[in-house]
C-alpha cells in the first residue's frame, strides 16, 4: 500500500472506531508497517488539518472526530458537476465564501476524466460581479447561520429608501388573512 492510500486508510480506520482511540502499535499492525511510518503519517494528517488527536497514558491513542469531517461521498460526475458549478456562482462576499472556494477545490481535484473538464468548463463560464458587501456583515450572517441566530436586516436602495422587510412580510401577511376572509 502507498502511502497516499494508507493516509486515506488512517483517517477510515480512525473514523471507524471513533470515539475509541486507537494505538500506534494497532494501526502499525493493520497496515503491516512500522509504528515509526504509523507515526509519521499521523503527524503529516494533523498538519494538513485533519482533526486527528492523541490521547495520552492508559487506554489513549490516536482517535478522529467523526463530526468534524464527513465520510467519504461518492458523487456522479453530473453531481460533482453540478456541485462545482454551483460553489464557482459563490461570490466573495457571500457568507461561507472561503469554505465554498476550498470545497469547489476539493471537489475539482477529485474528478478526473472528461468530467473533470467539463466541470472546469462550466464552473469557467460563471462570473459574479463583485458586491460592495462589507466583510463585518458577511461575518455576522456566517456567525447567526452557524448559531441559529435570527438576523433583521434592512437595505437603502438606488433611489435612496430605506427597506425594511419586516413591515413588508406583516403587510403582505394581512393582505392575504384579509383576501382569505372575503373569500
């Protein structure tokens, strides 16, 4: 087994077993190599930010978070595609940009082939103008997303008027309750 496969092997084997942790000497056993290579490996996965973790002193190990990461997904090219397509239309400014730019890379380099290049293609074809959204607000709607957190957002448009889609959504309810009622 190379050791590209055998990274990919660590991170299942640890998963797998999550949340026991596992010794090197175990993972060196079932992999058929050294508990040096065992070591080695697990260093080079923690530092390209796989969430692995050692626990020290009697019944410690190596373990993985399973609700860090997700398993391994299997796609279809046309979902994959889709995928890509849709995390390029991300623009800058919009929350998650960054995890979508770093998911569409994944994603890319995953795919191989004739769909491989046909993603490229089409994710090439989509271009978002840039928005004059500040950073501070993408952050706060990222933050409420994350902490299931309710914003109020209001907007001034073009003409210089100020939104307030609150009073818009109760008018728009009532006009309905009251269209509803003369019916």
């Amino acid at each position: 087994m190379n050791r590209t496969a055998r990274l990919y092997a660590l991170v299942e084997e640890l998963r797998a077993a999550a949340p026991r942790p596992l010794t090197v000497a175990v993972l060196a056993a079932r992999f058929e190599v050294s508990t040096r290579t065992v070591q080695r490996d697990l260093q080079a996965l923690m530092q390209t930010g796989v969430p692995v973790r050692t626990t020290p002193g009697r019944g410690g190990g190596w373990s993985i978070d399973p609700a860090t990461t997700l398993p391994p997904m299997h796609f279809t090219a046309d979902e994959a595609s889709a995928l890509a397509v849709a995390l390029a239309a991300t623009g800058a400014s919009t929350p998650y940009a960054g995890a979508a730019r770093t998911a569409a890379q994944k994603i890319a380099a995953s795919m191989t082939g004739p769909a491989s290049a046909a993603a490229r293609e089409l994710a090439a074809r989509i271009v978002t103008l840039p928005s004059p959204t500040d950073s501070a607000v993408r952050a706060a709607v990222e933050q409420a997303l994350s902490s299931n957190t309710v914003l109020r957002l209001s907007y001034v448009d073009a003409a210089g008027c100020e939104s307030d889609p609150w009073s818009a959504s109760i008018r728009s309810a009532s006009a309905r309750s009251a269209s509803q009622k003369s019916t």
